[in-house]
C-alpha cells in the first residue's frame, strides 16, 4: 500500500520556490469554503488591496491568475499582444526568450534586442530599436532575470516606451517583494509575478495588474483573445467589480488564503524594509562568499540581492556539490540554465528565505563541503566576513 507522503525538511536557497513561513502553511490548512461564498469574496477584495500595495499601483485590474508565473506572462501576451503588432523584445536570459515565444505564437512581430547572459538589458540598443521601429505597440523586458541574477533598469525602459506612446510588459516574478519596484511611478502597464519567489508561497498563483491603457488596448481588440482562461474580459467578471461575481472558473481557495497571508506579512514588516533586508542578508552572504575566493557572474551595479549567481571553483564538480549540501544539510541551492549550466550557482534569498540563520548555514556548509572535495578556496574566514557585515 502506498502511504502518505511526508516531504523532509528543506531550507530552500535556489531560485524558488523559497521557504514557506510556518503562518502561511497555517493559512493554507483553514477550512475550505465556496468560491463564491461572501466571507471569500470579501477575502478576494481584501487580496486585490495587498496585491495593489505591492506593486505600488491603483490599477483596477490587479489580480492573482490561478496557475504559476509562466501562466502570468502568457495572461499579459495574450491579451495585448493583436496579429501583426510589432513587439520589441529584450533578451538576456531564460525569461526574454520565452517572452519572444509568446509574442510569435500570438502573432506578433518580433523585434529582438539581445544582450549577453549576466549583463542588464542595454537601454541604449532599446533606443535603437525603437528609433528603428517608431511604430512598435509594446516593449517587453524582464525586470529581474532569475536565470543570471541581473535587474534591469525598468524605470528608464519603461519611459523610452512612453516617449513613442507603447505599452510595456514587463516580468517581475522574481523582484515582486524583493527589489525596489514602482508599478505607477515608472510607467508599467502590465506587468505579473509569482507566489514562489519573494512572496514565499507555495507555487502555483500569478499576480498580475493591468494599467488603464492596458485595459482600453485589451477592450478595443479586433481580433478575439486567443485563449478563453486566460482572456481578462472574461476573468473580469469573476475578480471585477463589487458584488456582481459571476463564475468563470473555480479559484484555487486555499492557495489565496496563503497568498492573501503572506501580502499581510509583507504588509507588517513594511514594503521597503523587505527591499532593505533582501540588500542587507545579501551583503552579507557576498562578503562571506568572497572571503571564501568566490566570485560573481553579475557585475555589482546589477546584481539582484534576492539571486546571486556564483561561479563554481574550477576543477569542482557542480552536482556533487550540490548534492551533497542537500543530502547533508537539507539546503537547496540552484544550478546554472542553458549556458550557464555547470559554470554557476544560483543562490537564493528570497522572502522567508532571505535571513542571517540561512545566510550562515549557507555559507559554512558550503565551505566545508568545499574544503573536503579539496576545492581551491580560502577557509575560515567567510562567517567572519558575513558577521562583521552584520554588525555595521
Ligand atoms: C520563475 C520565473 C518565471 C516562471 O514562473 P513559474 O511559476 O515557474 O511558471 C517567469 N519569469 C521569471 C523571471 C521567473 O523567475
């Protein structure tokens, strides 16, 4: 007979999801009721307030998609994106491709500005683009590139878009919660995010909120959002308006309990005092790191506290390594995507995650496990380093 499954006890340091507080998890077991009961709905509006404050918005469309963050970017491109509107996107990582993937399958034009994996997205060759491309309708980026550690600078982005009167899309799956981000102030019209990253909550819910240029361009299609999920005038109905709730689908109830929880912890601590811890926890697992003889991918302007990319020791052997902090130490980090594939790890410190206990469990377990495969680093100096960064 097969038995209940009881996952071990992990501390999660990759690239999500992060460590789940024990009040979320809480939140998560309370009783199951009717997605349109009043008690829910009132939970629902309550949910549409917090996810506001967090991206620092007053949109009306501000809502959770019931499905992960891929689902998020898919619900912004399906949306906005018409057949034949020119789309410039920005390449320079995981995300931007998939970005690109949306755009073709919905019909749009491509017009694609690569950077290098590990640099930001070039604000100058978006210049180009658009001065290339005057007629372009969007301009999509990804404003924290978890698959390099790379923020780009959205705000000056963002007004190049204004300057030609396009919309912009922009990924802040990762920085949501973790970085400074200022939905209203730097002009973003669409934008989602994920409840695994900074926002530590289970997988599986994507916020999103559309501006109102955004809601005009998505009401005045001509051609019928290709997807029936996913199609905002439709979920409108469910997550719009006060009282008049029609059913669209059923909503996944005790995940927005849990998400609904963690906005709250969020909402306690204060918005830019988690941008300020993430920065500090950061500072400090950079000095213990670097003391250690380890380096970074990302050059620092551009490095995202919530994902630091390192690059593995030479002669190391990345999954041993890997394995052996999780068989030994219950602690996840990530490993590199597509180029970057045995050449970094991804070191998380997101939300829950993001704190001076996983900090220091992160950097002696990797330096023992370092120093008993005969790695070519420096010991005994990295917990030193993070403490006096601790201690100002
Ligand atoms: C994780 C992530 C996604 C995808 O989110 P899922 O919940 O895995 O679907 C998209 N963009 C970025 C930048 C991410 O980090």
């Amino acid at each position: 007979m097969i038995k209940s499954f009881q996952p071990p006890q992990r501390v999660l340091m990759g690239p999500g999801p992060s460590d789940v507080s024990p009040r979320v998890l809480e939140a998560m077991s309370r009783p199951t009721i009717g997605h349109l009961d009043p008690e829910f709905i009132r939970m629902m509006d309550e949910l549409k307030a917090l996810l506001k404050q967090t991206f620092l918005t007053e949109n009306e469309l501000t809502m959770p998609v019931s499905a992960p963050g891929s689902a998020g970017m898919e619900a912004c491109f399906v949306n906005l994106v018409e057949p034949g509107d020119k789309v410039i996107v920005c390449q320079n990582g995981v995300f931007g491709g998939r970005m690109k993937e949306n755009v073709e399958r919905f019909g749009g034009e491509v017009v694609l500005v690569s950077d290098e994996w590990g640099t930001p997205v070039s604000v100058d060759k978006v210049k180009a683009a658009f001065e290339t491309h005057p007629d372009t309708k969007i301009l999509a980026f990804v404003h924290a590139e978890t698959s390099t550690g790379v923020r780009s600078d959205a705000k000056s982005l963002c007004a190049i878009a204004k300057e030609y009167d396009a919309l912009t899309i922009v990924d802040a799956v990762t920085s949501l919660g973790g970085s400074e981000l200022r939905m209203d102030e730097w002009g973003i019209d669409a934008i989602y995010s994920g409840s695994q990253k900074c926002l530590s909550c289970p997988p599986g819910i994507s916020p999103v909120s559309f501006s109102e240029k955004a809601v005009e361009k998505v009401q005045s299609r001509e051609s019928r959002t290709p997807s029936w999920f996913l199609d905002k005038k439709l979920v409108m109905g469910y997550w719009g308006g006060d009282g008049k709730r029609a059913y669209h689908h059923t909503a996944p109830v005790n995940s927005l309990y849990a998400l609904h929880e963690s906005l709250v912890i969020l909402q306690e601590e204060g918005l830019e005092n988690s941008w300020a811890r993430h920065a500090k926890h950061h500072e400090a697992l950079k000095a213990g790191l670097e003391a250690m003889g380890i380096s970074f991918l990302v050059e620092e302007a551009y490095r995202l506290p919530q994902l630091n990319s390192v690059m593995i020791p030479e002669g190391v052997d990345d999954a041993a390594v890997r394995s052996a902090l999780l068989s030994n130490f219950g602690l996840e980090i990530g490993a590199g995507l597509g180029a970057l594939a045995g050449k970094v790890w991804r070191i998380g410190l997101m939300g829950a995650a993001c704190n001076r206990r996983n900090v220091t469990l992160c950097l002696s377990a990797l330096e023992s496990t370092l120093a008993e495969m005969g790695a070519p680093i420096k010991t005994g100096q990295a917990l030193v380093a993070a403490a006096a960064v601790y201690q100002g």
